[in-house]
C-alpha cells in the first residue's frame, strides 16, 4: 500500500512539472492561519493520499453540528512594489463537538498536485470552547488571476457526510489592482499622440513592469493581431520611454501592442482609428487584361459588396446578379467593363458607401507578368 501511495505521489510531481510553469511570479503558498479568540490550533502540511477512512457520526450529533460552513474569497499579498500575489482564503466555521480535532484543507488548481494542510486545535481548548461557534481562516495557497481553485474541507478526524467541496474562481487581471500590483498582469499604459502629416503614431509607455525593456508594435486586429512591421524595443535603462510607430492607412483594426520582454508576458492594446470606417472602402484595384475587378478587406468586416451603374439622375441601381459577400475574403469581378458610370457600393449593417473608381481613371491597375520569351529555333 505504501508503494501504491509513493508512486501516486510521484506521479503527480511529474505531472505538475509536465503541466509547465506555476501559477505565477511570486505566488507563493503560505502558512497563515487564525482561529476564534480562545481556540489554540496549529497548521502543518498533510499528504494528501495519507487520509484515513471516515468514521460514523456519534449519536445524537444532528443538524449542522459538526458540519463545516465555508466560505472563499481571495486577498493581495504584498511583499514588495509590483510583487503581489493573489492568496486564495478559506474562511470555515462550525460548532466545536467533542470527536473533531481540527481541520483538513485540501486546494486543487489546474497544473499543480493538491495541496492538504490540516489545522489541529489544542486539547485543552477544545474542552473549553466544546459546544461553541468556531472559526478557522486559512491564507495559505497562491492561486494565478483568473484560475479556478477546487477546494475541500473536512473535519479531523473525518466525520462522513459532513465535509464541504465547493470552486472558486480568482479574480481576472482586470479586477481591482491586479494590472498595476500583480506581475502577472502587468501590462503598462500606452499614450500616443498622432502625426497625420508623416503618418506616424509617437507612443509613450508608463506603468511598465520594473527593471524589463517593452515591446511595441503596430497590428491589424482580427482573429489575432497580425503584425505590420517589425517590433519597436524600449531598454528598462532609458530615460524616455517613446516612440514613433509608422503607418500606411489608418484603419479602424490598426491597433498598438505593448507587453514587457519577458516570456508569456500579458499585452495591452490600443486601437486609434476605431472610428474610421471610411478608410475600409479603398483598395480597389482593377486587371485590363482578365478584365477583372477586386477588393480585399482591410480589417475583418461584414459587408456586401455589389457592382452598380449611375443613371440619369445620379442615382446607382444595382446591377443585377453582381454582389457578393466577405469578411475577410477577396471578392472578384470578371469580365467588367471599365467605364465612368460602373460604381463598387459596399453595404454593411449601418452605412453604405459606393466607390466609381473609373470615374478619373484612378483605379489602381495591376499589370500582366512579363512573358518569357520563346527560344529561338534550332
């Protein structure tokens, strides 16, 4: 039997190791526990596969005697600037009888073996406060931002039917003060202040993980932020943390990304031109020789996109079986004759806007390949 057990053990500190890395920098577990005024208890860790069968209820222990009342909260601790931890507290209550001992506190958070601390109260208060309502506050497992925690109480010795399993969820990076304290989800604020004339963005960082450099990026935003270029670098040792990020067009899905240097680091990201949708509708470009029509989508949008012609009161009447609709696709027209009246109108759920790229003449075109020449006859 002690075989099985070290084995189990063993196996479930590979796991950990296999799972990657631990819930976060500084996240620590503690060994802080309170109990009520007068209860004198003590805390140790406890091997989780060492626990004994459950024993029956005494006679006439009924109702919730004996039963464990838990609550879950969670807590900063705060050994230094930027080097908080969340703490995951299990507060428990419950009426003192004469067989409990103490208290076991198993926690289980994905990628970690449990962990058990059981909490024993010393006789001579356990006589006195016998019959009396007792609390235990424990602060003892670092949990990561938004990680879920499975959390068993039960008495000492275990009294079957009367333990207490329940889930807590830690807070996200976005609660409180976690994105200024917490390493883990420091990401460090962007300002930026526009240059239309040479079409850059200055971007300045504060708030930044200590003693890290900073990445800075320009992105188009969909399933995932697709890089433009190549990253800017901000070094910990410089004074002034800035710097100009150029830009072709200012489309709404053209965002800032910033994140420390560091691996698996959290990114923030700021998107300037959220409110331009006027700039979707350009890019389109026109084949003379296939006679072919297209336009991409910028930035990922719903939209339907169809051929029409201006009559005579300037009105654009769809031509018929010429619409299509894309996200992010490519859409094509063949066989189009480029004339001034054939117009692109793009159709979303709030606006419509037409495009006559043929009007001047200022449809860009996209030449034929060059041919390869036959070789000569021998």
């Amino acid at each position: 039997m002690m075989a099985l057990l070290s084995f189990l053990l063993a196996l479930s500190l590979v796991s950990e190791l296999l799972a990657g890395p631990l819930p976060q920098r500084g996240a620590h577990d503690r060994s802080e526990v309170r109990c009520s005024q007068g209860l004198q208890c003590k805390a140790k860790q406890h091997n989780p596969f060492s626990s004994s069968l459950c024993r029956s209820p005494p006679e006439g222990l009924g109702g919730p005697a004996g039963t464990p009342n838990v609550s879950l909260s969670s807590t900063l601790h705060c050994p230094g600037r930027q080097r908080c931890s969340l703490q995951l507290v299990v507060s428990t209550s419950l009426v003192l009888t004469e067989p409990v001992h103490g208290l076991s506190i198993c926690v289980q958070t994905p990628g970690r073996m449990q962990r058990c601390k059981q909490v024993h109260f010393s006789k001579s208060s356990r006589k006195r406060m016998e019959g009396s309502l007792v609390k235990v506050t424990s602060e003892s497992v670092g949990v990561s931002p938004g990680q879920e925690a499975r959390v068993r109480v039960n008495t000492v010795p275990e009294i079957c039917g009367r333990g207490w399993t329940g889930t807590f969820h830690a807070p996200e990076c976005s609660s409180g003060d976690l994105r200024k304290q917490v390493p883990q989800c420091i990401t460090g604020s962007l300002q930026y202040s526009l240059l239309p004339k040479e079409s850059k963005l200055v971007v300045s960082v504060s708030d930044m993980l200590d003693n890290q450099d900073y990445r800075l990026r320009l992105c188009l935003e969909g399933y995932v932020c697709s890089g433009t270029g190549a990253d800017a670098l901000i070094k910990k040792e410089e004074a002034v943390k800035e710097v100009s990020l150029s830009f072709s067009r200012p489309v709404p899905c053209l965002c800032i990304e910033g994140w420390a240097a560091v691996m698996d680091a959290p990114r923030v990201r700021v998107c300037p031109f959220r409110g331009h949708t006027d700039q979707l509708w350009f890019g389109v470009t026109f084949d003379p020789i296939e006679e072919e029509l297209s336009w991409q989508p910028a930035c990922p949008v719903d939209v339907v996109v169809s051929l029409c012609q201006i009559g005579a009161e300037g009105v654009c009447e769809d031509l018929p079986h010429a619409a299509q609709t894309t996200r992010t696709s490519k859409v094509k027209f063949t066989k189009v004759d480029a004339n001034p009246h054939l117009c692109v109108k793009f159709s979303t759920a709030s606006e419509s806007w037409t495009k006559c790229p043929f009007k001047k003449r200022n449809v860009p075109l996209n030449p034929p390949q060059p041919s390869v020449p036959c070789p000569a006859p021998l």
